[in-house]
C-alpha cells in the first residue's frame, strides 16, 4: 500500500538548538588508539493518516565536535524509506557501523530531493526549505564504549513533519524526529479491540505523547517502542466512526523489557 519517502530538512528548533552548539569551541571527544564500539541508527515512524509518507536518505554521518568541522560519513544507503510501514517495532537500519570511542554530539541525514506524500490517491511533491547540503541535524551526544553497540532510534513524527502550504495542494517537509537511545528505553505491546475501529495508539506521560502508532488493520496489535523508564498512559483513538476513545492509566515501562498490556476495548459510539 506503501511506497517510500525522502527527507531533507530539519525543525526549526532542532536548528536553533544545533547552531547554539556549532557556535561553541571544536571540543575533539574521540579517544583515538583506545579501540571502537559500535552503532547501529534505526528509524521508525509515529505514523500519519497519508496513503505514503516517502523520505530518501542519501547519507548519515555523526559528529565527534561541537563545530562543523568533525562530520564522519557512517553510511551511504541512497535509498528510499517506506516511512509509513515503520511502526509497530518495524523499523530501518540507517548505519551499522564500527566507531572509535568516545561522545559523537550529533547525527546527521543527508537527504535526497524526490519527497513526496501521497494523499487519497494522489501524489505531491515534498519541498524541502533546507537544502541537502544542510541535512537534518540532531543533537544525540552518543557515548560510544568499547566492545559496546550503541543503538540510536530516529522517531520521525510524520503528522508534524508534512506541513501543506497554505490553500493550494503544495506541501512542505520539516522534520520532526525524536532521538533515543535504545539502551534506556523500553516497549508497550496490546491489541485494540474491535479491530476494525482501525485505532491509532499513544504512550501519553503527563502532557507530553511520547510514542505513536497505529493498530494492525489485521490482528488489532500494537507496540509502542522507544520509551524512557516510567509510568504512561496508554489511549486508543479510531479512525473509524461508530467507536469511542479508550485508554489504561499506570503502565509503567522498565528498561529492556516489553509490557504486554493486553487488550484495550473500545466501545461503540451512543449515536451509530
């Protein structure tokens, strides 16, 4: 059902917070000659109600300084990601990598130029404001060990990232993405029931949605990843009429592990 997208830019307050950085004195952070470690970069998707969110990422590379002066090309996929598939613990392997040791302050994607969103059918082209030159920028302070795997997840928010451009059909890409590190994260798994209310599901901490995805149209499960240690609510919203919202306060996430929450019910609507 889905095709695949193409990246290019970056918030803006991911590049205020990036410049604020790049203004500060070149601070190498490798240890060189103190042997390598690992990472891996995923990317994975808090999913959008488009028929195709499609992003092309053309390289990745991380930053060993607090300037501009330390970029490393970690890989060069070129390739085109299927954003909108990425959800429910499905996700793309962006680099897999050995690195010399020590604090790599920021990730970059550099992206391609053929974004497109895909909306009842029809096709439109992703403007990208920021150039591939720039990339998106994020700010990760990844602290790499030896002998160690350091996995860095890329939360792209795809209902933040799409942004149409005032009453015509032309649409803006600017990034949205949420950086973790898998190593302090847990999981939330359940199944929302009726399937066919077609629900989507948030990991809900106070104000703040952490996490988002969208219940298999089949089964009715889902997985929330990418969760920091704590206590969540977990609220199921269909996209179908004819059903009411429904949410389970207090699950709590422990580091490394997956909290099987079982079912959530969502009831039918008064008025159908």
């Amino acid at each position: 059902m889905f095709t695949q997208i193409q990246l290019k830019t970056m918030t803006s307050v991911l590049l205020i917070a990036s410049l604020l950085f790049w203004g500060c004195e070149s601070t190498l952070n490798t240890e060189s000659g103190s042997g390598t470690g690992s990472m891996v970069v995923k990317l994975h998707d808090a999913p959008v109600d488009y028929d195709e969110v499609n992003i092309s990422v053309a390289r990745v590379e991380v930053n060993n300084t607090q300037t501009d002066d330390g970029w490393i090309v970690i890989s060069e996929p070129n390739a085109t990601y299927n954003i909108l598939d990425l959800v429910n613990g499905d996700m793309a392997v962006l680099a897999d990598v050995e690195l010399e040791v020590g604090t790599y302050e920021q990730i970059r994607l550099i992206l391609n130029d053929e974004n497109t969103v895909v909306i009842d059918g029809k096709s439109y082209d992703l403007f990208v404001p920021s150039g591939e030159q720039t990339g998106l920028k994020l700010n990760i302070n990844a602290e790499i060990e030896e002998g160690f795997e350091y996995t860095l997840l890329l939360d792209f928010d795809a209902n933040k990232s799409v942004v149409k451009r005032g009453n015509q059909d032309l649409y803006n890409l600017k990034p949205v993405v949420r950086a973790t590190n898998e190593a302090i994260t847990g999981n939330i798994s359940g199944t929302v029931v009726p399937i066919d209310a077609r629900a989507i599901v948030y990991a809900i901490q106070e104000s703040d949605t952490l996490s988002t995805t969208f219940a298999d149209t089949v089964s009715g499960e889902f997985t929330l990843v990418g969760l920091e240690e704590g206590s969540y609510t977990v609220s199921a919203a269909p996209r179908e009429a004819g059903f009411e919202s429904g949410s389970v306060d207090s699950i709590s996430v422990t580091v490394g592990e997956v909290n099987d929450i079982g079912e959530i019910e969502l009831s039918a609507s008064g008025g159908e």
